[in-house]
C-alpha cells in the first residue's frame, strides 16, 4: 500500500473514530452533584466533570461549557433553572463577577459544614478519617487585615480591586465585605490617587497591610516611580495617615518612598517592625485562636523550633515559657524578628536563622536540640521537613496549614513515623474563598 494510499485509511479510520463520539454541546442542562475544593459546583455530562463557579449542590442550571478544565471542562452559569436547597442571595452585590469570594450564595450553616468537610475529605484520602477534629472556628466579616490587589488603567478609566474567576480582568471594587475598615477606607483614597500613578494599558500589584501604627502600602510596578508620582503617593499618605508606602519596582529592591512612621505589630508584647509586604495572619482574631493553639500545644516543651517562623507570630508567644529558635527563609522577616528580640533584651531566649527549610530542612542532628517543633509553612507544605521529623526523637510537634490536601499528606508522614494526632482545628479565616487554616498537635 503506498504512502497516499495510507493516508486515506487513516482519514477514514480518524473519521469512524469522530462518529462514535457524542458530541457535547456548547449550552447544556446540567444538575451540580457536589461543591468541590477549589469552591465550584460540580456536575457531569456525557461522562466528564464539569466545574461551575458559584453554584450550589442541588441547583439545576442551564451552563456554557468553556476551556478544558483536567480531565473535564469549565462552565458558567447561563440561568438557575431550579435552586438547590440551601442556595441564598449573596450579600454582596458584586459577587459573581468579582473572584475573591467563592461561597457567599451558601446558606451559613452549610458553608461551614463544607468547610469543615474539605479538611475530613483531605484526612480521610490519607487514611487519617477516624483522628479528632475540634468544632471549626470562625472569624467574622470585615475583618481581613492584609490584602492584595491589583489597579489597572485603560480606555482612560482606573480599576482598583480584585481578579475575576480565574482571569486577569481586574473587577473595581467598589465596596467589600471582607476587608477591615482600616482597608477600606483606604479604597476611595487610593482610587482617587491613581491616575496620577498610571499610564494608559499600565497596572500595579497593591499589598495594603492594616498595621498597628496605620496602613503599610507597598506597591509593584514595572518601573520607579517619577517625580510627580512621589508627590502624589506623599499626599495618599498624608491625607490617609498611612505608616510608610513602599514601591517595587521590577528587578530592584523596595523603595521606601514615604516613611511616617515603622510599619509595627505587637506579639506577646514585643513589637516588631514589618518589612514591606511582610507576611501576616489575615486576621487577628485567627492569629489569636492559632497563637493560643500553639501556646496550649507546647506548653510543656522548653526548647521549641518555630519554623517558618515569619515575623515572630509564634515565636514571641512561646518564648513567655521556652527558649525558641526561628527558622525563615527570608532574609527581611528573619532580619525583623532578630532585631525585635534584641530590643526587648531577650538574649538567646530567642534566636533566629535565615534560611530555606524547602531546600535545606533542619537535620534529624539538629533537631536533638528540641523537644518541641512548630511548623508554618506555604501552601506547598513541609514534605521534605516532615519527613525528617518523622525519624527525629522530637516529643511534640504542632503543624499549622492553610492547604487541607498538603497538611494531610503531612500528617500522614508524621503518623507513619510514630506520631500519635492528638486533635486538629480547622479555623476559617479566608472568609467565603475555599481556602481553610487548621491546625493540628502531633506527639510521640
């Protein structure tokens, strides 16, 4: 058979292949079984997930299938033909266009039993169903304390808010449920300042932190600031009596570009000074069920490893009854945590270590000199840490996460070594979003 004479068959076999396959339409009826863990509804059709943002078990609705999603597709909601039970009007009114909630159309009572869900579903898929879990804690609205936002210029107007589902497209929030007052009665302000700030087609990523002694604005742009631009965020910062603002250009190191006063927050009556975009618990009232937590977890232990320790959330707390050492990666919250503990003459009472525990983890040595082990990590978690946990002689270890799948699989490196989980608390400080805080006691 020659090379043309091949090719045909293959058309034709290519063909018959087509023809037995159901086509999916482009709108279809759908029924959403489940909530999965990103937030999205999830219903099938003709045998492939699909994943709806903003919808609830039970609804029936009528979708636009989108781009592949996995092994399945997106889809958008059309129209509710038929609302699930439970399903309420979310209060606010820019939801659904603006991807920073996820939940707010769930009644409360069943949100907070999907919360609680997620972090059972992480637990049992690692074998780990049958350990205690305390009641979920909540933090109320208007609360968050740092956020993260983008401000945009095009067609002659300026945008200030937060990303739509899983796109750049930036939504202008105009008001915001979640926020702390301190952020937004920052909004308007900065709103009203940036114009002066960006060109056409131009946007900046905003880190705005509610600090003890006033806002810490930091602001990450491809380019330094000019001069006009310096006296226009001089003027924000007076007018919106903020501590410092901050600009990032791409490629260089923060700029301080106004500096009222240290950007400070206090920790078991130790103040620290932030650095700009430092990380932070996005609530008080979650770092406070954390704090007491982790308190509570090692009050026995008197040689403690905070690791990931940040600014020193944990780390001051615990050094009221231990001597603490505080491992972090980076160099600024390190630097602040040190300094911290040398003004209020703590001496070796506290102790800190820059570096990266994702690349250079503690050593089963090196851990002979605690008897107890904190750990913070990212979403991505402390495998390669646990894992060496796992063969140390460490008496007790508290794992705090803010990612249900990575701290089971942690807590079950941890179990395989010999731990015994005492209890884990699931504390829900990402109001409305699918992420979950939990923390959990592990001892040998």
């Amino acid at each position: 058979m020659d090379s043309g004479t091949d090719r045909v068959a293959s058309q034709l076999r290519m063909q018959r292949r087509r023809s037995k396959q159901r086509v999916i339409p482009r709108v279809a009826e759908v029924v959403i079984d489940s909530i999965g863990a990103r937030g999205d509804g999830i219903a099938h059709l003709e045998g492939r997930p699909l994943y709806v943002p903003f919808s609830q078990a039970g609804d029936r609705l009528r979708v636009r299938l989108e781009a592949p999603r996995g092994e399945g597709l997106a889809a958008r909601i059309v129209e509710v033909l038929a609302p699930g039970a439970g399903r309420v009007a979310p209060p606010c009114p820019q939801f659904g266009e603006c991807g920073g909630c996820a939940l707010q159309h769930i009644a409360d009572g069943l949100y907070a039993e999907w919360k609680v869900a997620q972090l059972r579903t992480a637990l049992a898929r690692r074998g780990l169903a049958e350990l205690p879990l305390q009641p979920l804690v909540r933090v109320p609205p208007g609360t968050r304390r740092r956020a993260a936002m983008v401000a945009e210029r095009t067609g002659g107007s300026v945008r200030l808010g937060f990303h739509a589902r899983a796109s750049h497209r930036v939504v202008d929030a105009t008001g915001c449920l979640v926020l702390s007052p301190a952020l937004m009665q920052l909004l308007p302000r900065l709103r009203d300042v940036l114009p002066s700030l960006l060109s056409e087609g131009e946007r900046i990523d905003i880190t705005a932190t509610a600090a003890e002694t006033g806002v810490d604005l930091l602001l990450s742009g491809r380019r330094p600031p000019a001069l006009a631009q310096r006296e226009a965020l001089a003027r924000l910062a007076t007018g919106a009596a903020l501590a410092r603002v901050t600009w990032l250009a791409a490629g260089t190191p923060g700029e301080p570009i106004v500096l009222h006063r240290a950007a400070q927050m206090t920790f078991a009556g130790i103040r620290v000074d932030l650095p700009p975009g430092a990380f932070l618990q996005p609530t008080a009232e979650g770092e406070s069920a954390l704090v007491r937590a982790v308190v509570e977890a090692m009050r026995e232990c008197r040689r403690v490893a905070d690791l990931y320790s940040g600014v020193g959330t944990f780390t001051f707390p615990l050094a009221r009854n231990a001597s603490v050492h505080a491992v972090e990666g980076d160099a600024d919250a390190a630097g602040a945590l040190a300094a911290a503990g040398r003004r209020a003459m703590l001496g070796a009472r506290v102790t800190a270590e820059q570096r990266d525990l994702a690349h250079d983890p503690l050593t089963v040595e090196e851990l002979t000199r605690f008897d107890g082990v904190v750990f913070d990590p990212p979403r991505a978690g402390a495998k390669t840490q646990s894992e060496i946990l796992a063969r140390s002689s460490v008496a007790a270890v508290v794992a705090v996460s803010c990612d249900p799948a990575t701290f089971a699989r942690d807590a079950r490196i941890l179990v395989d070594g010999g731990y015994r989980m005492l209890s884990v608390t699931p504390i829900d400080q990402f109001l409305w979003s699918p992420h979950l805080e939990a923390v959990a006691v592990f001892q040998r």
